[in-house]
C-alpha cells in the first residue's frame, strides 16, 4: 500500500513538472512599497497584442503581492515606430526616470497561443527582469513557461505563469 501511494506521488510531480518549466537568477530583496513601474513586454509570439495582454495580467498579479506598480503607456505612433521594440523600451524608461520610480518589470513573451490538436492546449512562455531605471541594471530576472490543460483559458495559463515567476522575486 505504502509502494502505491509513493509512486502515485511520483507520477503527480513528474506530470506537473512536464507541464511547466523555470529559470531564474536570484537577485537582491526588493521593498514592496517602493515606486515601481511596468514597462512594455516585447511581443516575440505569433498573437498580436500577446504583450499588452500578458502586462495587464501582470500588474494585478503585483497588485496581488502588495506591489502598486503604474504601468507605462505606450503613446500614439505610426506602425513603423511601433514596430522598433529598442525605441519603445528607450522611451519607456527615459518615462521611468522621470517618473523617479525605483524600479521597473519589464521583459517578453515568447510564446501566447492554443496549441493544435484536438485538445487545444494553452501555452505560454515569458521571461521578465527587473531593471533599477537610474542606473539600468538588472537587478533579477527570470524565465518561465507552462502549457495548460485543454479547458484552461490562455490568460488562465498566463496568470499562473506571471503568478510562479512574481513569487520568485523575493519581495520583502
């Protein structure tokens, strides 16, 4: 009975860590009631918009921890100067600076789609830093990405990613 239940056990924790994956580089204790900020997510998926999605998420799951971040509005522009990710993270943290905030997320979404097949599984993957904006160093980052089961809603998915990566920033 004992061999059943251990391996039980230990088919659950290798199904769960099949569907999810991190990495993270352990950074400075950060103070919850410092100025902070989110920047934009650079869109690296085939979704369109998968960025502003996956910020929007990602400012209440900080809100969530105790963090009120204000989150950087991306200003009116042609398609062109849209499309020129550098230009936009420059201007959104020249924005950070003279907005005195202490620090900012920022990152990208590498992927933000249902997979094909029958199942139509979500899968997301994202990688976010955190950047002190008066100096620009990065002060902790990490990556995680996780594929759903077939009723989970993307944003779900989302969620539960943006969740695991904000507990691992060691907030104090």
């Amino acid at each position: 009975m004992q061999a059943i239940r251990c391996l039980t056990v230990a088919v659950i924790a290798l199904l769960a860590a099949g569907c999810s994956s991190f990495t993270s580089e352990k950074g400075a204790t950060l103070p919850r009631n410092a100025q902070w900020g989110v920047l934009p997510l650079v869109n690296y998926s085939q979704a369109p918009q998968a960025g502003e999605r996956a910020e929007q998420i990602l400012v209440s799951v900080l809100a969530g921890e105790g963090v009120r971040a204000h989150a950087y509005a991306v200003p009116a522009a042609s398609a062109a100067q849209l499309l020129d990710e550098q230009d936009v993270q420059g201007k959104a943290l020249e924005w950070a600076r003279q907005q005195n905030l202490a620090y900012v997320v920022t990152g990208s979404v590498e992927e933000w789609q249902y997979k094909n097949g029958l199942d139509g599984e979500p899968a997301v993957g994202v990688s976010l830093r955190v950047i002190e904006p008066a100096s620009g160093r990065v002060l902790w980052s990490s990556s995680g990405a996780r594929a759903g089961w077939s009723r989970e809603s993307l944003a779900g998915a989302a969620q539960k990613v943006l969740r695991e990566l904000v507990d691992d920033m060691r907030l104090e």
